[in-house]
C-alpha cells in the first residue's frame, strides 16, 4: 500500500510540473511583445517610450532574461510560494487569487453537487421505471445533455430564467441567486456523464445473480435497487467525479465570461489576452492541484471501496 501511495504521489507530482511547463512554453512562443501589449491594457504605447524606457521596464519585470532563465526563476519561486506580480495589474498574483478564487469555488462546488444530484437521480428514475415509452426518453436525455454547446445553453439559461421570467439575474456574483444559473450551465454536461455511465451500470447490476437473490428473499424492487443496485452500479461514478473536476475548471472559464462573474475563469482569460504569463501559470498551477489532488483521494480511496483493487495492490 505504501508503494501504491508513493507511485500516486508522484504521479500527482509529475502532472503539476508538466502543466506548468507545457503552459508557460506556450505562452512564450505566442506572438506578441508581452511589453507592448501590458502597456496597451494600461493606455500607453511601446512608441511613445524611449529605449532605455523600453529596456528599464523589461529589465524591471524580468523580460530581459532568456525563456530558460525565466522559467527556472519563476519556478524556483513558485516552489517557495511565491507566484509573482502580475504584469498588467501590477499586484501580486496571491492577492488576485485571493479575491477571485472563493468565487470560482462556489461555482464549481455547486456545479458538482448538481451534477451528481442530477445525473445519479436521472439514472436511479431511469433504472425504477418499468413503463418503457418514458424509460426510453428519459434514456435519452444524457445525450442530448451532452450534445448541447455550453455557451448556447448558458445564453438559453438567461434568456428564459433571468429575461423572461425574471427569477435569477443574468450577470454578476453577487449572493447566491447569481449563482444558480451558471451552475446549472457548468453542471448540465457533467451530469449527462454521469448519467449515461450509472445507467448503463444499472443495466450491467440487474443481470448479476445476487440481484436474484435479493429479490428471492423478498425484498421489493426499490429495496434492491437502494441496496445493492446503485452501491455496485455507482464504483465508476467515483472516477468520473475525479476526471469532471477538470472539465469543471476548464468550463469556469467560459461559463464565468458568459455571467460576468469575476472569477478565476475570467481571470485566466484577461491575463491570456494579455500575455501575463505569472496569473496565467499561477492558475493553471492552482488548477492541475485542485484536479490532481481530487484524483489521488479518488485512487486512495478505490481499494478501500472495491476488495479486488485493494488485493491487487498487496500482489504488486
């Protein structure tokens, strides 16, 4: 078990560095001067400075130094906790995330829970029904949940619940109205996931002789469905919540604009079109450990839910 940990730690590990070095090696060869274009987000022009202006500032925000040499400045200080100044807001990237990170928190935290509330119901319904024209339909429903562009079913969203029938506001982040649309936005997606998963997990569990068995006993359909149905059918739900916390994260990011909520989403992108590589690399660095940190509890967790793994890992 202890070289299991170990191998999953550093696995986790491996993920971080290589999403923070593939990300900034990226935003260095896009084109662009990351001078010019922070001068322009402030209202000035490269232009209009005089070359030794030109060379303090570069020599000021580090600029001046090769791509190596600032990768390896950046993330010798990354690995002591300090993730740098922003280079178009000029504040230090922790105090951004600070006020931004709660926000994008609460999203994603309510987009989950909805999506598991959402999809496992939509599943367990599925599953209970016995009538065939509506558990067909509702079979249907993770594709079409799926199939649906996120930004169409945002504008869809606010169309009808904030413009026409007036009950949630369209944009901002302010109390928890504000947050109910987007989640529902960012949870549609990962819900159908879920869904097309368990219910194809219930078909598998209804075949297994146990289920007989239960049945034999006298236990009622939704007995058997609570008790042993929906623990052997949902193992695989535990994966996919570890693999939907990154599409959450990548989703925030559109989902965030869509609302004009100010999180970290909507940071990612002004300091991508800004080229501010420091927020840039510190998001992408805050989000590969929220992502790799859910997954390793998930693997912590998978032998001690499924006997099979767990005796595997004692013959390895």
């Amino acid at each position: 078990m202890n070289r299991y940990l170990i191998g999953r730690i550093g696995q986790a590990l491996l993920v971080l560095w290589g999403a923070y070095t593939i990300t900034y090696f990226i935003l260095y060869l896009l084109p662009g001067d990351t001078l010019a274009i922070m001068l322009s987000a402030s209202g000035m022009e490269a232009d209009g400075l005089s070359p030794e202006d030109l060379a303090k500032a570069r020599a000021y925000y580090g600029l001046d130094k090769g791509i190596f040499e600032q990768y390896f400045d950046l993330l010798w200080r990354a690995l002591h906790g300090d993730l740098g100044q922003s280079l178009s807001l000029n504040r230090p990237v922790t105090a951004l995330l600070a006020e931004r990170l709660p926000q994008t928190l609460a999203l994603a935290g309510f987009a989950i829970a909805l999506s598991l509330l959402g999809g496992i119901g939509l599943a367990y319904l599925t599953a209970y029904l016995q009538w065939q024209p509506l558990k067909v339909a509702l079979s249907r429903l993770p594709s079409l949940g799926f199939s649906v562009p996120v930004f169409w079913m945002g504008l869809l969203l606010i169309q009808v619940f904030a413009f026409g029938l007036g009950w949630f506001p369209a944009t901002g982040s302010q109390g928890f109205a504000s947050l109910v649309l987007p989640a529902v936005t960012l949870a549609i997606p990962s819900a159908a996931v879920y869904a097309q998963v368990l219910q194809r997990g219930f078909q598998g569990v209804w075949q297994e002789p146990y289920i007989a068995t239960a049945f034999a006993k006298g236990l009622s359909r939704a007995q058997v469905q609570a008790r042993h149905g929906l623990r052997n059918a949902a193992l695989p739900i535990l994966t996919l919540v570890g693999l939907q916390v990154g599409n959450t994260v990548s989703g925030a990011v559109l989902v965030e604009t869509i609302f004009s909520r100010n999180g970290v989403g909507r940071l990612a992108q002004e300091a991508v079109l800004r080229q501010d590589i420091p927020v840039v690399l510190a998001i992408v660095a805050v989000s590969a450990a929220g992502f790799v940190l859910v997954n390793l509890i998930v693997d912590l967790l998978y032998p001690y839910l499924d006997p099979r793994i767990a005796h595997a890992t004692k013959v390895t």
